[in-house]
C-alpha cells in the first residue's frame, strides 16, 4: 500500500530517484570495513543470535552462504556485516508471529534465488509473517472457488528495480523487477513508494507464477503480497528550506491558452489526481496521461482540471505510485503541442520529480496572464448523471454510462480477447486498454478498481449480462491478488491476442461486434482444432503475406455489419478532448448475424426441427386420405423429406467444415471435431464438382440447404387415426445431409502441414517421393465417357482367393480412352507421352474402383479428362491387359482392351481442357435419347438417357417380389422407390412424365434425388408395362448427375386453359399436348356411378361396416369409402370421357360436403352401391333394388339439371404420354338433322382424369341442394 507518512516526511526523496541509484548495499557497504575471516564474522552473527542449536548454526551457515552469492557484489569481497542485517530482519518479521515454537529462526525456511525461482514449472507461494491458522484460512477461502496456491517456506530477497537489463540501458517501459546476482524477475506490487526503487528488501509475503502458455518470453512473475522490509534503513530528505511555487488546475489550463512567458518556462503543477490513464505504446513510444484537478465546491459543479502527459522513460514507474483522490505535486513541467492533438497540453520533462502535496512546503504562485486568447477554452468535464446519459439516447443506438466500480473476478471467459467475469454478474472487457501488463495478473480471485469505466448494457450478440470496458482514459487499478493457482487453460484461451487486438485496433469493432466476433472465433476453434489445424496457425495475427484463417471466416459477417475503415482510432483526443468520444460511448443492439455450430449440433438441431414438423395430416391432407385403405396410407407416410434454410435457424447457421471424401460411402463429406456430414456439390452452370485438389480445403458456406429424410414405419389403420402416435411403430431420419453450390462457398486451401487428420475414413492422397535422386511417378490421361452407379458387389482380394471369402465391397467401374501414352515425372513437370507399343490396339480402358479408391467416385463425371497417378513400382503398369482385374468377363462386356483395378495409393487429377489434345469421334456432352425414342416400342437399343425434373418420390410396391438376397446370400426384404419426372428434351412445351423404379441393390437412392430437382439419368433401362406404359427401371449401369437443386420456394403455376380438340391435334407427337390443363365444358351425361365401403386392411366390400374375408380375420374392422363416376362432356369441339373418383364425385353430383358425406353415410348398410347407363336415355343396370331410396335418388340426381350442367374442369390425361398403345382411329357416325340424315367422320373420345371441379363464375361449387346444408 502506498506509504504517504513515510512520503510526506521525505518529500524530496520520494520526488527523485537518480539514475545513478542502483545498488545501495555497495555503497553502504563502502562506510563499513570487510571482514576479512569469514568464519570469525559467522561466530559474532552466531553469538549476536544466540545460537544455541546445530539446525540453528547449519541454517546461519546457508543463509550468509547465500547472501555471499546471490546478494553481494561479485567484485567485492564478502560481507558480514550485510549479513547479519538480512538475518536481523529475517528474525524482525519471524518474531512478530505469535506462534513461532519458541525458535528464533525460521530453520524451516530457506532462501531462494531468483535463478531458481524462474526454473520451478509450478506457482508456490510464501508467507513469513503468516502464522500456520492464517495460511489455513486463507487456503480455506481460495479453496471454495478454486485451488489454493501451495505453500513453501522461502525467503526471498533482492533489489526492487525498474531496470530489466543492464543498468546503463534505458530500457524502462514501467515495468518492476526484483534482481538480485543470479538473474532478474518480473513483478507486480500493489502500492509502490518510488523511494523503495534500488533499494535492497525482503519480501515477507508473496507468490511465484511461472509463465503462461500465451507467454511468448517464458518467464514467469511475481506478486509481491505485502509491503517489502528493507535491509539497510531509507534516507530521510529534508524538507526545502522555501516554498515550492505551484500552479494549481485552474490557472494552469489557462496558461495553456494565453500567449505568456510560463508557456515557454517550467513549471510546477499541484492538485488532487483525479483521473489516470492506462500505460499506451503508441508509435514506439510509452507514455501514460494524468490529470490534475480540484475538489468541487458543491455536489455536481463542473471539475476543473489538466492533463499532463508523462513520456520519460525514466519516469513511467510513476503510474504504479499514483493513487487517484491523492494530492500530488509535479515539478518542471513544461507546456508543448501533441502531434494530432489541437490543444497544448502539459508533459513532463528529464527533471521533473513527482511528490505528495504538503500544503506547508508549496507556495500558490499569483499570475497575471496578459495577452490574447488563442484557444477557446474547451467545456469542463461535468460530473456524470444517469439523467443526462438517458438524455443522449437516440434512434437505435444508446449511450454507455461512466461509473466506478470494484469488485472481483471470478472467472476467465476468454483471455485472450480480455474477456473476464466480475462477481459472477458482470463482463468485464479489457480489450479497448493495452492490458498486457495486467494479462499475467488477472484470474479468479483478483480485486480489481475501475475508474471512468463504461456500462453497457443489452448489446446482444449473443451476450446476455451487463459489460464493463474501460477504454483509453479510464484505469484499471489492482487492489488484490488472487489466493487461487492458475486455473487449466483451453488451447483457444492461450493464443489470439495479436488477432484478437487487430479487431480492435486495425478493424475498430464497436464492442457488441466484438464480442460475437471472439465468440464466434472460440465456437470455429472448438470446430476444426486440434485435429484439422494448430490453435496457434488458425488464431495467428493476420498479414497481407499470410492472412489468418480465422479472420478470413468471419471476413464476410464482419464486412457487412462494419466496413473496413481508413480512419485510424486516435489515442490522443479519447484520453485528452472533451467532450469525451471513444468507441465504447455509443453502441447499437446487436442482433446475432450467424452462428458457427458444430456439425453434430446442426445435424441434431435439424432432426429435431424435421421431427417436429412431422404431420401424418399435413403429409396426407384430407379429403385425400379419407379414401385411401392402410397399406396406401403407410406407404405414403414411408418416406418423406424436410428441408432447412440457414434463415430457420436462430441465429442463422453458416456451414463450415473440412471437406473430405468417404471412401465407405463414396461421397464427399464436410468434416469438423464433431461429426461429419455428407455433402453434395454443383459447380456453376449445373456442372458436377470434378477437381480432386478440394479435398482437404476448408469449406465455408452461407447459403445452402440442410436435407432431412424421413423414414417411417406405421400401422395406422385409417385417416381418422393419423393423429395418434400410438401407431407409429418406428421413425429415424434415414440420411441428413447438406448441398450447396460452389459459387456460394467460401474455399480455404490449408496447408498440408497444419492438417493433422483430413480424413479418418479414406487415405490421404500419397505424395510421390523416393529416398534418393529426384521425384519420379508415372502417369496416363485418359477420357471418361461412362460411370456405373456404386452399389456393393462381392470381390475377391486376390485371383487365389476361395469363393468362401468373398465379402460385399462398395465398388464401381468406370469406361474411358486412354489419351496418349505413359507420361513419366521427373522435378515439377510431366514428360511427353511415350510412344504406345501397339498402334492399332484399341484404346479403351475399364477402371475398377474398390475399398479406398471409391472416394473418387464424386469427382470422376463423363466428358472429363483426367490423369491417373501412380507410382513407379511396374514400369509398363498401364499398359497391362486384364491383368490386375479378377476377372476377363468385365471386358468383354464392356469391349474394353484393358482393364485396371485403381489401387489405394493411386491418385487422381483433373486435367484443364486446353492441355488435352482434341480426339476426334469424341463427344464429352451428357447423352441424351431423343423423345420419340424415349417413348416408342423400339427396344433396339433398351438403355436410355434423359435429363428431368423429379416430380415425386414415393414408396411403392416391389416390381419383382417381396424379398432378394444381398451379397453374402442373405435374404432381406425387398424394397422399391418411384419417382415420377418430367422429361426436359429440348422443344418441347409440355414435357410428358415417366416413372422410374429403384430396387434392391440400387438403394439408398444417390444424394440428391428430390421433388423440385433437375436430375441426368444415363443407362436407364427402359420397359413397357402390360398397359402399354412406358417406365424406366435402374440397372448396375445407371449414372444419376444432379443438375441442380430443388427451388427454395415453390411458385404455383396455374394449369392453361385449352380446348379439348388441342388435345387431338397433339395427341399424336409427345409433348405437343399438355398432360394437365383446365377446360370449359358442359356435363352430357353420366356413364355410371359406384360408391363402395372396403375393409381399410384387405380392400373388401363391407356391409354394415364390416368385413367379410373368409379365412384369417383382418386385424382391424376400419373400412374407408371409395367412390368414381364416368361423365360424358363436351365443349363445342370435342367429346370426353371423364373419371371422377372419391371426393371429386361429389363435386361431380353437385352437392355440398355436409351432402356427399350423409350420401356415403347411406351407402355404408349395403356397402356397395353401382348404378350403370349403357348411353344417355337408355335402361338403367343397378347393383341394388330399382324401389330402394337411394337407387332412385341417385338415378334422379345424375340425369337432373344439378349433375348435367356446364363446368370448369381441371383434369389430366388418362391415357399417360409415356403410352404406347396404337390410338383409336376416327369412327364414321349416323346424325339426324331433322328429317336429313348425316354421316360423318367422329375422332375418339378423350379419356380424361378430373383433378377437381369449379361452377363457371364461381371460386367453389354449389351443391344442388344448397338450401338444405
């Protein structure tokens, strides 16, 4: 603590310390004589302490042994007598203790040198004038938060300095030291009486630290606890003899804007220090600011004061003197102008002294300032009011409030950035203060006083408690040390301060941006380090020649919410200008920008938010359901997907991981600490990601789409039961992936020496080196034309294996031309091609791709040129014939010269198009079947290629039974995928649609393959079902290539209105004719009508609601009605058939709902309910009695005005485009025109499907007995 008695008194002493002051015990040893026997001098030390026992001799021996080495000159000879001066003081503070066991000395303890001190690896600390029950108590209190600091019985001794280094170097920056023979040790010390510097002292009570992972110098600090004793007794200095004359704030900061003699001559300064700033480095230079004032008269008038600016080096170690509220006097100072700054303001010069006031030794000096103002005088600073600050409040943003504040850390948030928890309720950021002084202090348990410090409160981003920061004029004052060791710090808590003082300094981050910005560099370094990069390399300071990884990633965010600014923070008007303007004065509510969770995390969260959302209702939404028996209704509920937005997420996601490649399951997946997460790609253009070099980058992405596939197990009886989840037997997300464009990601090389571990599950691509001479590999280049899917088959290790080992193996093969000869590496460069042994042969190559090498299968696309790599261990490795394959049959099949099994430590390159010789015959474009191939019964050539738009994917059905074996000769279920497209060949207005079927072995389906996205199918094969329709089927040659994505939104476009004579004229050329469209038209007639009651379970009629299968009973008695009616309409140009099936026929019959469900509710007794009209006006067939109510009732309904009647109908083809069936010529028909009969060429009715039913004029239908609903 600050001695002012011992100040006051020795006014002078403590106002100047010489330079020349540096070693008392030498010159207070020159007063003394030597003593020449060492051993006579130890007897007089023994006798003077009555030393009585051997442990107290043995002690005195190693206590002048130590004093002789570590503390006495080395170039004078021993003294005694210093030594009996250090024991004096040892028994001093040793006898102050009430429980010293009757010893007079501390035989227990022994000195330590600083030498030895810096080589211990773990904090101690040491109390002599502690009694056992005070160490007891203090560890008690430090343990309840944390672990004590471990006691160990040393004596410290040694010099308190401010040099470093050698005493003639004035190398000075504020620091303290304590030195003695064997080295020099940093401390920190709570109050300092500058009359201690150069003065040897034992420090009774203090604590060793050594030095933190972040500290870059490796040497550790002390804390000196208590006031040190000296060892020879301090000077006392006089008082002057005069006066001191001083200047007092008022009148000297209005010398400083009058033209007077005093600006030019030195002066001394006295005054109450009323604000002190931190220790700046600025431009190679330290300095601190101080600033005089004096008391006010009455509560809340204006302070009057001036700074001063204090820059000698010499003279720093003044700010670890000042106590703010102490009275100071400053002398020689001298008035000059600060660069940057437009007043003058007062600095100290090499002869200024600092003293305590005593108003006995100081005379107010009386001025009469003559001359012009040159300044206007700035504002004085008020004294701060919540009123005022609520007064400044404006808009969006809101004014900080300045207070005082003490209190203590209790916790380390983030080192670092200056991230500290006070008294468990507030942040406290040190970040906008050069802190690095404090840094090594600063941990749970410290007592910390804030001046001027500001309060903010709500910031947002993230931060949820109030934050204290002190910027450049406020000041951090340490009132006590921690009793608690230093806690285990995490990698991200030790490195980034260089990177973390960039966003403030070089980028000025207000504070809510600063602190989301270190939280979000401490979620990125909990992603990817330490398995994908070092915490030092992803969080080192940023330069144009090596930018920071961690910066680049926070570059977008950062760049949006605060641009790049050429304004540089100006150091001098925050310390010194009023008004009072800094970047911690007016803040804005930060609302989170993004957020970067873990893979895992992000997988989890979407499960749920898929979960969630999961709606037998919404997926199956009435009246739909309602006629749909159970095995539809859970087939239909199988399968379905959900997909998230980064916007659904708060605070919205920013994907971010190393992008790797599975060769477990052949495609690529972004990789952090916590999980992975498969991936799917596209290029510009709709083009495939084809580069290799990707993998191992970092990937980091904004926009993107988070796929969520459902697959779901029910038993749900029928509609009414969809809200009980009682018969959801199982439900998992299948698959959870993400795709993205390239063009919206961010890619990131990093450096093959920072990655640790890319990739767990495939091998790292092999660096071609050898032990001696220079690298050499070879190579080919070759063309691919076609990839099979990757499906797993059963492959033998070897050609010797037995058929007993054969295990299912995720594979696949690709066909290509080899381009040119082997090429040969030698430096950096390939050779030019050698010259093929045999010209004529042809050129074809089938690649085979199994256990490692199948992470290439998301890279090799057809059309592309690549270059395979391998290393020189068969000199004619690619020129072998079926040699590495298992077997001849593949290249018979796929009439290929030679066949290559890609091995493991092969790698693959993508070779530029410019730097591949043109081939001629060959074509690198997508095949495409043409249209009237597609869809005619031409099976020449059975395997076609299309690319589409996926309409649906639903869970159907098996083609070809309910079972098939998987490799190993198990049997398993079998299962079967169907979606429906819509073909995209080029002229073509309304694109026909088709079914493609996906079986065993074929599932999983690939990536990708969802309703909305434009997707290439290469190699399907294609059938014809025994209703003429055309569908297509996937076989082990299938190529699937997403083209893009499906649409963020979904835009509904209304169906065109046509004639039905458009749907004649283009009924003969595919896609000439919409396949769905809405036409005006009137009802002639209706064919026949059913209403039916089925058994929800076996589809059998039930009457009265009950089935009536024979055999096994249904495990439920749910039935669920069907209905359809078959109407005859026209619209001027053409006829129509049209079928209408359950919620559509009551449209059809014109009736209201509340009307079609009492009409089914009737149907229900007989179950089945059939009324057929052979043609308009003729007898009518009925599955019921003619007198029963309700036949008549329908038979009078359905030729009444309420069912024929002119309509909008929207409806679809019945007869598919995909149909090849032979059509139905022109009929020649008999017409009556009075009593002239006509003969005339009739075209076929159309076959049309309703999708729904409208009154013309009307948004919804009338029911034909409106007035009774």
């Amino acid at each position: 603590m600050f001695r002012k008695s011992v100040a006051v008194q020795t006014l002078r002493r403590t106002a100047t310390r010489p330079d020349d002051v540096t070693d008392s015990p030498s010159r207070e040893h020159s007063r003394r004589p030597f003593a020449r026997f060492p051993g006579a001098g130890l007897w007089l030390i023994m006798t003077d302490c009555r030393v009585q026992t051997l442990p107290e001799q043995a002690w005195l021996e190693a206590a002048h042994t130590f004093i002789q080495e570590a503390i006495c000159p080395t170039d004078q000879e021993p003294n005694v007598h210093l030594t009996q001066l250090v024991i004096d003081c040892v028994k001093r503070i040793w006898c102050s203790q009430e429980t010293n066991h009757g010893f007079t000395l501390p035989i227990s303890y022994s000195f330590v040198s600083v030498q030895k001190l810096r080589s211990r690896h773990h904090p101690c600390c040491s109390h002599l004038s502690w009694s056992g029950s005070a160490y007891e108590t203090w560890a008690q209190e430090a343990g309840r938060n944390g672990n004590p600091l471990p006691q160990e019985q040393l004596l410290l001794l040694g010099t308190l300095t401010d040099l470093s280094q050698d005493l003639e170097q004035e190398s000075r920056d504020g620091s303290l030291f304590v030195r003695d023979n064997t080295g020099v040790l940093g401390c920190e010390l709570l109050g300092l009486d500058l009359s201690w510097l150069g003065h040897l002292f034992l420090f009774p009570s203090w604590s060793y630290l050594p030095p933190a992972k972040w500290n870059s110098s490796g040497e550790g600090h002390l804390e000196l606890w208590d006031a040190p004793v000296p060892v020879f007794p301090l000077t006392i200095s006089p008082n002057p003899l005069t006066p001191i004359p001083v200047l007092y704030p008022e009148i000297a900061s209005r010398v400083l804007r009058h033209r007077s003699k005093l600006r030019v001559a030195q002066s001394n300064l006295a005054g109450k220090l009323v604000r002190l700033s931190p220790l700046v480095r600025s431009q190679q230079k330290t300095y601190f600011v101080l600033s005089l004032g004096e008391s006010p008269a009455t509560v809340g008038q204006a302070v009057s004061q001036v700074p001063i600016i204090v820059q000698i080096p010499a003279q720093l170690v003044w700010h670890r003197a000042l106590q703010p509220g102490e009275d100071y006097v400053l002398t020689e100072l001298r008035v000059s102008r600060v660069y940057g700054h437009r007043y003058r303001v007062w600095t100290t010069t090499p002869s200024s002294h600092l003293m305590l006031l005593n108003a006995e030794c100081v005379q107010e000096l009386e001025l009469e300032l003559e001359g012009p103002i040159l300044e206007d005088e700035p504002k004085p600073a008020p004294m701060p009011s919540s009123s005022q600050e609520r007064k400044g409040q404006k808009g969006p943003f809101r004014n900080s409030r300045l207070l005082h504040y003490k209190g203590t850390v209790t916790g380390v948030l983030n080192e670092p950035a200056g991230l500290y928890e006070l008294d468990g309720q507030l942040e406290l950021c040190l970040a906008y203060q050069q802190f690095h002084g404090l840094r090594r202090v600063v941990r749970p348990g410290v007592s910390l006083e804030l001046l001027d410090v500001h309060l903010l409160q709500s910031v947002g981003g993230g931060t949820t408690r109030p934050v204290l920061a002190p910027c450049l004029r406020g000041a951090v004052l340490l009132r006590a040390f921690s009793c608690q060791k230093p806690g285990t710090q995490l990698s991200h808590q030790v490195y980034g301060a260089s990177l973390y003082e960039q966003l403030i300094w070089k980028r000025q981050l207000g504070l809510p941006l600063y602190l989301w910005a270190s939280r979000a560099l401490v979620e990125l370094a909990c992603k990817l380090c330490p398995h994908v990069l070092r915490h030092h390399q992803f969080l080192q300071h940023s330069s144009p020649e090596s930018p920071s990884l961690g910066l680049q990633l926070l570059a977008s965010a950062l760049d949006d919410l605060a641009p790049p600014s050429s304004t540089v923070r100006n150091i001098h008007s925050e310390i010194l200008e009023e008004p009072h303007h800094c970047p911690l004065q007016k803040f804005a509510r930060l609302q989170t920008p993004c957020s970067f969770s873990t893979l895992a995390t992000l997988a989890a969260e979407g499960k749920q938010k898929a979960w969630a959302s999961f709606d037998p209702k919404a997926l199956l939404p009435l009246p739909e359901a309602a006629y749909l028996p159970s095995s539809q209704l859970n087939r239909r509920l199988a399968w379905s997907w959900f997909c998230l937005q980064p916007s659904a997420f708060r605070p919205a996601q920013v994907l971010l991981g190393v992008l790797v490649a599975s060769s477990r399951k052949g495609y690529l997946q972004l990789r952090d600490q916590s999980a992975s997460l498969p991936c799917l790609l596209l290029a510009k253009d709709s083009q495939p990601v084809t580069d290799p070099r990707l993998i191992g980058c970092l990937v980091r992405v904004e926009r993107f789409q988070l796929v969520i596939e459902r697959n779901v197990k029910s038993s749900f009886p029928s509609w009414k039961e969809l809200g009980m989840g009682d018969f959801i037997q199982k439900q998992q997300a299948s698959r959870v992936y993400v795709q993205f464009f390239l063009a919206d990601a961010l890619i990131l090389p990093v450096p093959r020496s920072a990655l640790l571990s890319a990739s767990a599950s495939a091998s790292p691509q092999t660096e071609l080196t050898s032990l001696e001479g220079p690298r050499v590999g070879q190579s080919r280049l070759f063309l691919l034309s076609h990839k099979e899917t990757l499906m797993k088959l059963n492959f033998c290790a070897s050609p010797r294996a037995s058929i007993e080992v054969l295990k299912p193996t995720f594979s696949f093969q690709v066909s290509g031309i080899w381009l040119g000869g082997t090429q040969r590496k030698e430096g950096t460069e390939w050779g030019p091609p050698e010259p093929l042994k045999d010209v004529n042969k042809d050129q074809k190559v089938l690649l085979l791709f199994l256990g490692s090498s199948v992470r290439w299968f998301a890279f090799l696309h057809p059309g592309q040129v690549y270059r395979l790599v391998a290393p020189p261990s068969t000199p004619t490795l690619f020129e072998a014939e079926g040699s590495s394959c298992t077997s001849q049959r593949p290249l018979e099949l796929a009439a290929c010269g030679s066949c290559l099994a890609v091995q493991d430590e092969w790698t693959l390159e993508l070779e530029s198009s410019q730097d591949v010789p043109e081939v001629p015959g060959l074509h690198r474009a997508l095949p495409e079947s043409s249209l009237p191939n597609l869809l005619s019964g031409n099976f020449t050539d059975s395997l076609v290629s299309f690319s589409a738009e996926i309409l649906s994917r639903t869970v159907c059905e098996p083609l070809l039974g309910r079972s098939w074996t998987k490799p190993g000769n198990t049997r398993a279920p079998r299962r079967c995928v169907k979606l429906t497209v819509a073909l995209e060949p080029a002229k073509c207005e309304f694109p026909p649609h088709l079914d493609i079927y996906m079986e065993e072995p074929h599932l999983p389906a690939p990536l990708g393959l969802l309703p909305g996205a434009q997707v290439h199918f290469s190699q399907l094969e294609k059938r014809v079902s025994r209703s003429h329709n055309v569908y297509c089927c996937f076989q082990s040659s299938t190529y699937v290539q997403v083209l893009s994505f499906p649409p963020e939104t979904t835009v509904s476009v209304p169906l065109p209105r046509i004639y039905l004579a458009e749907l004649l004229r283009g009924g003969r050329a595919p896609g000439q004719a919409p396949f769905r469209a809405t036409v005006s038209c009137h009802v002639v007639s209706v064919f026949s009508l059913q209403l039916l009651w089925v058994c929800a379970h076996c589809s059998g009629v039930c009457p009265q609601g009950r089935c009536t299968r024979q055999g096994p009973a249904c495990p439920t008695q749910t039935s669920v009605s069907q209905a359809s009616i078959r109407l005859l309409v026209e619209d001027g140009t053409a006829e129509a058939v049209v079928t209408c099936k359950n919620q559509h026929v009551g449209e059809a019959l014109g009736l209201c709902p509340s009307e079609w469900t009492s009409l089914l509710e009737l149907a229900r007794g007989p179950g089945r309910v059939a009324l057929q009209f052979t043609w308009p006006g003729a007898q009518l067939e009925s599955s019921a009695k003619m007198s029963e109510p309700l036949t008549l009732f329908l038979r009078t309904l359905c030729t009444g005005p309420s069912v024929l009647r002119p309509i909008v109908l929207a409806f679809e083809l019945e007869r598919k485009p995909c149909n090849i069936a032979p059509l139905e010529p022109p009929r020649l028909q008999r017409f009556q025109c009075g009593e002239l009969p006509l003969l005339t060429r009739v075209n076929p009715r159309l076959r049309l499907t309703c999708l729904s039913i409208q009154e013309p004029g009307h948004p919804c239908s009338l029911g034909a007995f409106a007035a009774s609903c």
